[in-house]
C-alpha cells in the first residue's frame, strides 16, 4: 500500500439527502454554493443555507449570489454522513447532512428522514452571534416546476413541520424513468422548540433575512399555485451565541411522507417503516428522539466500514466504497409485503426506469450480502414470488417487475409474452448464483426451500442451454446482442456449481452430485474451447478477441474451484497489459467500460498487486471526469466521460473485494 498521503478526493457528485429513487438530492458541484442542488437526474432543488455572523451575512448552500459564499474548506464523503467545513468572520461552521443507512437496521434505513446538522465554533478567539437559515424548495414535492403546490404546518410538543404538496395527489399513477414524484409531502422539520420558521416566496425570504436577520412573521396562503411562480421554500433560523471558546450545534430534519411507495403485482404497498410506526407523526418523533444514539451509531459504522475497506484495498478503495454506498442504497425503496416481509426494489436510474431488474440486483448484490442478507432475500423474493405465478409462462427467470414504481409484471424485451429480446441464460444465471451465496454466506437453507421448485426449473434450463449461448442478451445489453458468449456461459457454469450447493444443503445428494458433475465438466471444455494464447476468448467462435471475464468471481467467492486457479491468473495478467487512462474497457469491441465489473475483475485472483494495478486508474477517473453526476457506472476509458447511466444502484459491486473476506462477512452479520 501507497503510504504517502492522498490528496482530497474531488467526487464526480457529492451525496447530500439521499434515501430512494424519488428522495435523492445532490451536488454536482466541487462547491456546495457553486449551484443549487439537484435531483439524480439533474433537476435543481432550491436548498438554501445562510449564515449572519455579526452582522454579514454569508452563503453556505445554494446559488445565493446576494450573499459572499463562506470558504469551503473541505469535503469529506463518509457511507453514511458527508460533511462541509467552511470558514468565514472569524467562525467556522460544520455542516453535515447525516442519513442513517444503516442496512442490518431495515426500520431505521427504511425512514425517509436526513438530519442536517450545523456546528458553529469562533475561529478568533471571540465571540459571536450567529443567525443561521436553511431552507427547502417546495419543488422536491413535484415532477415538474409547472404542476400546482399546496403547503402547511403541523405541531407536536416534540418539533414543528413545515410541509409542500402537490394538489393533483395521484399516487402511483405514472412510471418512468426521468420522473420526479409528485405526491405526499416534503417537510422541513425542526425540533422543540422552534425559534423562527416560515413558509414564502424564496428570493424575498432569503434576501431578506440576508439583510436584516428576520424571516416573515406570517405564511405566504396564496395557493394553489404554480411551484414556479413563487418557488415558495420551508424555512427555519437557528441563532447561536458563540463563545470566544467551545462550539454550539443544532439541528433540522428534511423528510418525505410517501404513504404509498410501490405497486406490486396490483397491490399498493406500504413503505417498511410503517411496521414500526403508526403513522409519519410517529416516525418523526422518534427520529428526534433517536438522534443523539443514531449519530453515534453512525459514526461508528463509517468508522468500522472505511477501517475493513482500506484494510481489505487501501484508501483508494475506501474512498470509493464511501461514495458507492448511499448511492446503491438510495437507488431501491423498501417495502412492507402484506405479511410483513422486506420488499426491496431497484429502479433502473437512468436508463430504462425498470423496477426489480434481475441483471441489475445481480452487481448490486455484493453490498447488500456482505451488510444486510435479508436485503438479498428481499430484492430476489418479489422475482420469485412473480415467477412462480401463472403470470409468468418460461422456463427460466425474469428480467423485471415493470417500470417504476409499478411493479406489476415484466415489459423488457417479450415483456410476458414472448422469448424475443429476453436475457434467459443472464437471468437465471444471476438467480441461482445469489441464492447460493445467501446458502453459502449465511448458512440458512430456509429461503432457498421456499423456493427449492423454481431453482431447480432455472438450474435444468442452463444445463440445456448455458454452455454454449445462443444469440441474445446478457446484463451489458447495451453492447448488443452476442452469441457464443464465453463470460455469459461462465455465468451458467459456476450457477449450475451455486445450484449444486443448493441441493446439497437441502439435503438431495444425488441432485447435488448431478449439478455439480455437470458443471465440473462443462468448465473442463471452456478451458478448451475459450482459450486464445495468452488470454480467453470474448467468444467461443472470435480468435484474437477478449472481455471481462467477471462472472469466474463466483468460483472463489463460493468455493466451487471448478477452474484452475491458473485461468484467473492468466486473464488478469492480460488485462493489466490492456488498460488505458481511466481503466480496462469492457472487451475488445469499444473503449468504454463499467465501473462495477472492472472491481469484480480486479478481485479475481483474490491479490492485492491485482487489484491495487486495476483500481488505480478507476481513482483517476473519479478525480478527473468531466461528467458532474452520481457515479456513472458506465464511462469512457480513455477520456472519462459518461457514456450512459447514473446514480444506480450496481456501485453496489465495488464492494465485492470486501465480501470476498469471509471473515468481514461475518463480522457484519452479527451486527
């Protein structure tokens, strides 16, 4: 490892309130006060934070040109805080936008709440009075500026909250991909007591206070409007009298209630926090009530997570994993099924806008099984449960749920009606292959008995048709349809290996014995029939070609060793020769790459001189991409641009050279 100090990390975007698919909120600047802040698909947001130190008045967030921007001197990007230094008259202000993404806590990550915290200290040895504003666009309640608001407060002995709504309450009525939602509420809420809160147009309440400290004495009550048209804002001021030593802190709370989150199969389900709450009122109280311990709680999950992730990569790598995790998160809801069970649903950000895509759960996994098992089980379960309908007709497993967030059957490619555009090899694939991980890592075989019928249905139908596939899809759709792919027969081969645990754990020996023959012979031919000199083929019928061959992970990480150790060997050995600026393309045909396969590829050989060799470049490309978003899993190797897709949850794969440690795996499930 590199023992010279590394430079600050300058994040493609920076995590601000990020919880869901539609509750995510952004930086896409260096500077927090640089622009305003923005949904994942780029949307402005109008959240807005001034600070009047005796007198002057500064900005800290927002585009506030009114307003001189404090210093920012520095920003630090944790799994689950990101925090802001800035400086200005003598006084320093921490800002830290906490989100409490515990995952082994499924009824605290499930909370639609961020607590954004402000600790004030004096620089210069003096005191000082300080009036500090923040406040939320009401336009985080609607898809679109033009559609009409409401707005309002309610009270509790224990906080005030200010709330926006749209007037046209129309849950789960429209899916998409480049949506925003447009029912429930947004809400500031502040803890009792309150000092000075208002709900009015943004550019007079702003500007005012920045002039004389005050916010208006009474609501703004013209509605419905436009949201546009006044971009009316929640606002609350905190004052502080600082001391020459010391600090002060306070805090605020955004949160979203989404009564109806999901649609699933036709039944509109609750959010998971609801198993614990009667009620949103409910939830907020005890998010108050619970900061103090979650703060610290958090605080030492960061610490835990970022020491075992620059022990397993270096700080690089941990780096990475802290920009990765709230993002993977925040790109899936969770919710209740009518028996109480987790439903955790992906949205496919920035691409086709599918809900519970499998080959999409597939590189999301490795966060998800090293922290939180049960979040596994909760994103294969609806697929499984869909599958085993009479809805859905194939042999083998579906691609999706819908678009979202209505997940109400299958519309990529044949949708249900037709074998045309599937992805059967890739899909059943990736299903046998976490269900065996979920065996294999946590040792339980009740979930997979469950559904022990539809496993083995999926595992007959790769062992007829996995070796060699034929024309179609796999997960890197966009490349194109290929044929004789020797990565996707990979897939099928270790999966036939992960069935065969299975059964054996279930207790079928001879079934067992029968899929793990099969597989074993099978990876024997592929040896043979993919080899190309110094490396392995993209195809069995293409010489002189090459790819990623990520999916032979899953020989290691579940102790099949149906290969010789030599072929992972050999193919890193190879990729280290065909890297380029910002990383190892995809394969021989283009120069873009994905981010989550070139961390799998990288821990195929399980040695650090491998892994440091294909991270690095993946670093510099984090540092030096043009492109401003949340994490693009798929980019230009040679000049770092995006090439497509954002803010999804497969950065959720950067964490698989964690997983692989089955002491951490461990560790983290006894949490």
């Amino acid at each position: 490892m590199n023992s010279t100090p590394l430079a600050p990390l300058r994040a493609p975007a920076v995590p601000l309130i990020v919880h869901d698919p539609y509750f995510s909120i952004w930086s896409f600047q260096d500077e927090l006060t640089r622009e305003w802040p923005h949904h994942w698909t780029g949307s402005s947001y109008g959240i807005s934070g001034l600070l009047r130190i005796d007198g002057k008045c500064r900005n800290f967030c927002g585009r506030n040109a009114f307003a001189p921007a404090m210093e920012q001197r520095s920003v630090e990007i944790l799994p689950t805080r990101t925090i802001y230094r800035f400086e200005a008259e003598g006084v320093e202000l921490e800002l830290t936008f906490l989100t409490p993404a515990l995952p082994h806590r499924l009824d605290v990550l499930s909370r639609p709440l961020t607590y954004v915290i402000f600790r004030l200290a004096s620089t210069d040895g003096k005191p000082h009075k300080a009036e500090l504003c923040f406040d939320c666009g009401a336009e985080l309640c609607v898809n679109l500026p033009t559609e009409k608001i409401v707005w309002g407060r309610a009270h509790s002995s224990r906080f005030e909250l200010l709330y926006a709504a749209s007037t046209n309450q129309r849950p789960l009525t429209i899916a998409g991909d480049d949506l925003r939602i447009n029912w429930g509420k947004s809400c500031l809420v502040i803890p009792a007591p309150a000092e000075e809160t208002a709900i009015a147009p943004s550019w007079p309440l702003r500007t005012t206070f920045a002039k004389t400290g005050e916010l208006p004495e009474a609501d703004d009550i013209e509605f419905p409007i436009e949201a546009r048209l006044k971009y009316q804002t929640l606002a609350a001021k905190l004052t502080f009298d600082l001391p020459a030593e010391g600090a002060q802190e306070r805090f605020v709370a955004v949160a979203y209630d989404d009564p109806s989150p999901i649609e699933y199969l036709g039944q509109k389900l609750r959010p998971y926090w609801r198993e614990s709450f009667a009620g949103f009122r409910e939830m907020v109280e005890a998010a108050l009530e619970e900061f103090s311990t979650l703060r610290e709680e958090c605080i030492r999950y960061d610490r835990m997570l970022m020491e075992d992730a620059r022990k397993c990569g270096g700080e690089k790598y941990a780096r990475l994993c802290a920009l990765a995790f709230r993002q993977a998160i925040a790109a899936h809801k969770l919710a209740a099924d009518f028996d109480g069970s987790a439903l955790f649903f992906s949205k496919e950000n920035y691409s086709n806008g599918c809900i519970a895509t499998v080959d999409v759960t597939y590189p999301s996994a490795p966060l998800f099984l090293l922290t939180a098992p049960e979040l596994v089980k909760g994103m294969l379960r609806p697929i499984l449960r869909y599958a085993e309908s009479r809805r859905w007709k194939f042999p083998f497993a579906p691609h999706d749920l819908g678009t979202y967030p209505l997940a109400n059957g299958q519309v990529y490619g044949g949708g249900e009606e037709t074998e045309e555009n599937q992805m059967p090899v890739e899909e059943s694939g990736n299903m046998l292959l976490l269900a065996g991980a979920l065996v294999e890592f946590t040792g339980e075989t009740a979930f997979a008995a469950a559904h022990e019928a539809t496993l083995r249905k999926w595992a007959e139908y790769l062992l007829d048709k996995g070796y060699d596939p034929e024309n179609q899809l796999c997960t890197d759709d966009f490349a194109g349809h290929l044929a004789h792919n020797t990565n996707l027969s990979l897939k099928a081969i270790l999966a036939l290996g992960a069935y065969s645990r299975i059964a054996a754990a279930l207790g079928h020996a001879e079934e067992a014995e029968k899929f793990r023959s099969s597989a074993a012979a099978a990876a024997r031919k592929w040896v043979v029939d993919a080899a190309d000199s110094d490396h392995y083929r993209l195809a069995f019928d293409q010489p002189g070609s090459w790819s990623q061959k990520y999916n032979l992970v899953w020989d290691r990480l579940l102790n099949l060793n149906l290969f010789p150790k030599e072929v992972a060997e050999k193919e890193l050995a190879f990729y280290r020769t065909r890297q380029n600026r910002y990383g190892l393309p995809l394969d021989n045909r283009r120069t873009y790459t994905k981010l989550d396969w070139i961390l799998w590829s990288a821990t195929l050989t399980g040695k650090a001189e491998d892994f440091a060799a294909l991270l690095d470049p993946v670093y510099l490309w984090l540092n030096e991409t043009p492109t401003r978003v949340p994490l693009t899993d798929w980019y230009e190797t040679t000049d770092g641009k995006k090439v497509g897709f954002q803010a999804r949850s497969v950065v959720g794969g950067v964490f698989l050279r964690m997983m692989s440690e089955p002491e951490l795996r461990k560790k983290y499930l006894t949490l």
